[in-house]
C-alpha cells in the first residue's frame, strides 16, 4: 500500500506570501493547513494566496482550515484568495457555497 503525497509548504517571493498544497488535504493534513496559513497571514503585508492546483482530495476538516485562514486574513485587513483550484476542489466550493468567497 503507497501512502498518498502530501505537502504544504509557504513561499514568499516578491512580497507575496503564498501557501502551496500538494495532494490530499485531510484530517491527516488539516492542522498543517492551518499552521501555513496562520505562518503565511503573519508574514503578509496585504495578500496570501493558496495555490490548489495539485490537490487530489480535500474535506471537512481542510475546508474549515481554509475558512478560519480567510477569518483570520480577513480580520487583520489581508486578502486570501485561492487559485489554481483543481475540479475536486472546486466542486467542494460549490457545493459549500464557498467559491464565491475565496476564489482569486
């Protein structure tokens, strides 16, 4: 049995701050989510983005990492937007409601 591939990490490049997600975003994965994403809030200056684009599954609990991150960046006045999203990911926003909302 190979366990699935998962990595996130955040970047800064040119004063954007940018948290990348590989493969599958679980409860396995969901507390590193967060952890990233309140990483990545305290080192922007107005703008996070979470690139998607290589994530095969997401569920509950990574939604809700998600939606406490755009709490969290909302609060201190920073945008969070989501790109790359990959048809998975993106039928999980629709579904919620939640495309609108976080989508870049």
């Amino acid at each position: 049995m190979c366990a699935a591939r998962r990595d996130i990490s955040v970047e800064q490049v040119d004063g954007v701050v940018t948290v990348v997600a590989r493969g599958e975003l679980d409860l396995a994965t969901s507390n590193a989510l967060r952890t990233a994403l309140e990483s990545a809030i305290g080192l922007a200056g107005a703008r996070v983005v979470v690139r998607l684009g290589d994530v095969t599954f997401m569920d509950s609990t990574a939604l809700s990492a998600l939606v406490h991150g755009w709490r969290l960046a909302t609060d201190k006045g920073i945008v969070l937007t989501v790109t790359d999203p990959t048809p998975a990911v993106q039928r999980v926003f629709k579904i919620t409601g939640l495309d609108d909302l976080i989508q870049g």
